[in-house]
C-alpha cells in the first residue's frame, strides 16, 4: 500500500497491519489495528490480528485478552471455523 494513500476503513486498515506485521513492524501493526479497532469495536480480525502481534512480542495476556475478544465476535457473527480457530490459537499462547 503506497503511503500516500488515504486509509479510511477498518478493513483497509487491517490489510495495512497485515502488511506491517509481514515486514516485522510488529508496532506498526499494533497502532493499525489500534485504528480499525476505533472505527469498528466489534471487529473480530483486528482483534485476532492484534492478538497474534502481541503474542508475537511476548506479551501473552494482551495476546490472549485480544483472541478472546476475537472469538466472542466470531461466535456471535455465526462464523464457528473462525471462533475454533481462534480458540485453538489461545490454547496455543497458553502453552507457549
């Protein structure tokens, strides 16, 4: 994504953190799903997203706290592979 362009949507926004957290820019993709989730709260990949990236950099309850927010959203929205998914990624950071 050229940096000139103007991000607007929370999905752009979590295709920009992606990006960011490939490169290893695992603050810049915080401060990306950081953004998407002040335009939408209830967004399940910001939170799984940002969960990954916090697991990443060690910090395992944020990672956690993130998943479970993830999975709450999935759960609700009806989308069940993405819900167990989430789950078994907590368990993962759990045991990590």
């Amino acid at each position: 994504m050229n940096i000139t362009e103007q991000v607007t949507t929370a999905e752009d926004l979590i295709k920009q953190a992606g990006a960011k957290a490939e490169d290893g820019d695992w603050v810049g993709a915080i401060h990306s799903y950081n953004q998407a989730l002040l335009l939408d709260p209830n967004n399940p990949r910001a939170y799984g997203g940002r969960g990954l990236v916090r697991a990443n950099l060690g910090d395992k309850h944020s990672a956690i706290e993130d998943c479970r927010n993830a999975a709450k959203f999935f759960l609700a929205q009806g989308k069940i592979a993405n819900y167990e998914m989430v789950l078994d990624y907590i368990r993962r950071i759990e045991h990590k």
